[in-house]
C-alpha cells in the first residue's frame, strides 16, 4: 500500500479540522437559541424582532398552500442577479429556488467573483439554465452592476439574490401581478424569513407598511424580498461602488429622493440565511461608516444611536403590533 505524503495528510487533517470546527458552531449556536428561549419573558414578546435573526430554535421551514401558485398572464420579463464568491456551500439552494419559480419571463445571471471553492464547476452544470460569468470584480456593487449590465437593459423588473438567500414559493409571479396592480408603485418588497446554515427556520420579521421617513434613520427593508420597475434603474443609476456594506440601503434612499414609491407587501418573499461569514468584525466596522455617511446626507447629520432609536420608536412600536397579531393568528401571510 502506497504512503501518503505529507501534504495529502495535511489536507485530511484541515478537512477533519473544518468538520469539528463547523459542528462545533452548530452547537453552540444551539445552545445559545436554547438559553434564549427559556430565559424569554413576555416582556421580550413586546420587543422588536428586526435586527434580530435568532427568534426560535431551528424548525422545519413551512409556506402556506397557494405560495406555489403558477404564473399567469401577469409575466412582464422579470432579470435576477445573484453575486457570488466562494458560496459553493449555500449558491445551489439559491439558484434552485429561483428556477423553481418556473416564471415564464425570467431571465437569471450568477455573476461570479472568480470563486476558488468548486462554484465555478456546479454553474457549469445549469448551462441553457441561466447565464453566469466567473471573473474577478471591485466588489459587491460592481459585481451587481456587471451582472446587469449583461442584459442589455432588458427586463421590466429587476432585483438581486444573494448567493446564501433563497426565495420562497410563487414569489416572483405575486410581484409581477403585485406591480400589475399596483401601476404608480416603483419598489416593493415583503416580510423576512431567516433560516440557519441548514435552510432551517429560526426567525420571522413582519413589517408593517413602509415608512419613508423610518427608513432615513435605518434599513429596515429585507433586500432578499426586494424588487423594483426598470425606470427606477434608468432614472436613479447603478449601484454605487464606493460601498461595500450599506449599497442596498443607498440605493433605496436614492429612488426615496427621486420621489419613487415604496410598497409592503403581504407575503414571505425570501428567506435570509444567518451564518459565520456574516460576522465580520471589519464589515460591521465599515457598515458603521457607511450608515453614518448615508445619514448624514439624508438626515442631515450622523446621530448617535439614542437619536436614532427615538427617531424609528413609532415605526417599531407598529412592527411588534404586526408581529403580535401574526403571532396570534389575526393577520395572516
């Protein structure tokens, strides 16, 4: 029997090291959502749930019947970008939630970032499925804005998927007829599903209708469920590359200052996956930086976290009154 050489037995060892660490992970997690649950009082019932991922322990995720409705006549071209870099783990739940929306008028690019992580090989195999490009980009922005760009300026309705967020059943067909119904509407999106490593439920956000001055002082919008009519692109421009953290949320304030209208719609639109690489140190640093730049033109100074709290108590306070009558059964999505 042949000897293995070092460098393969260093790589089964970082292989075995990686399994411990992410099964390690998991159960702290685990039990972190456990301490959580007992130790939550009817105190915390009362308190906002939006910033907030880990409501419950993990459950089996669960859509009403009629989320998987067909498309109908309602099908103006609808174009989805996912980014994606080294999301080999999550990317084929998010493309195959798309696909599975089996939308007549979709047209669907993953923009790569050059991944290192087999990412490249599983797009291979959705060839005549979707588009994709596998190139290094500046960014999340650029990267969106290549992705984009690829269409030629085609589509009625566009929007982007993360490459570790999914879309729940019939979404894309409800906005279509969403905006079919809704004419003088430019931006809509919907509640908010987080899901775990797993694509396990562990938290629910119910909004309550849009508020344009709330979302001055904080992104409350769940980008994942996010779409917008094309003259929004033409009329507000591309993404801005110089940020990295908040580029949803300056977008959304750009279409706000161009006098776009936003819309609430009832529905789970998408879910929002929770894991490790989100928790970044230095992105959450930058985000600080970015949010306070946002501010400062759009409010006209960078507040302190009690101004802002102040700022969007009247929009949380209607946010736990959602929460409460969805938890009671009285408002249903």
């Amino acid at each position: 029997m042949e000897t293995e050489d070092s460098s393969e037995r260093l790589a089964k060892l970082e292989q075995r090291v990686a399994v411990i660490e992410r099964n390690a992970r998991r159960l702290r997690a685990q039990y972190e959502r456990e301490v959580v649950v007992r130790k939550e009082t009817f105190a915390d019932k009362l308190r906002p749930k939006i910033g907030r991922f880990d409501h419950y322990r993990p459950r089996l995720l669960r859509h009403p019947e009629g989320y998987e409705a067909s498309a109908n006549e309602f099908s103006p071209t609808i174009v989805i970008v996912t980014p994606s870099f080294n999301q080999h783990q999550f990317i084929k739940a998010t493309i195959d939630s798309v696909l599975a929306q089996n939308y007549p008028a979709l047209r669907y690019h993953v923009q790569d970032a050059a991944s290192t992580d087999g990412t490249v090989a599983l797009l291979k195999t959705y060839d005549g499925k979707l588009s994709w490009s596998s190139v290094s980009d500046h960014g999340q922005a650029h990267g969106l804005n290549v992705g984009f760009r690829s269409f030629g300026g085609d589509g009625d309705i566009m929007a982007y998927l993360n490459s570790d967020d999914v879309l729940m059943p019939g979404a894309l067909t409800y906005v279509a007829k969403a905006f079919a119904d809704n004419p003088g509407v430019d931006v809509v999106y919907g509640h908010r599903i987080c899901i775990d490593e797993d694509g396990m439920e562990i938290g629910r956000w119910i909004l309550p209708q849009h508020d344009p001055v709330a979302i001055k002082w904080f992104d409350f919008i769940p980008q994942e469920t996010m779409f917008w009519r094309r003259r929004v692109w033409q009329e507000v421009g591309e993404f801005d590359e110089s940020f990295r953290y908040a580029l949803d949320w300056d977008f959304i304030l750009r279409a706000h200052s161009k006098g776009m209208k936003f819309k609430r719609l009832p529905r789970f639109l998408a879910c929002f996956r929770v894991h490790d690489a989100q928790k970044s140190t230095d992105i959450f640093d930058v985000g600080q930086r970015e949010s306070g730049r946002l501010r400062k033109i759009h409010v006209g100074f960078d507040p302190d976290a009690k101004a802002i709290t102040r700022a969007i108590a009247p929009y949380l306070r209607r946010h736990v009154l959602y929460h409460r009558l969805y938890k009671l059964k009285i408002l249903r999505y």
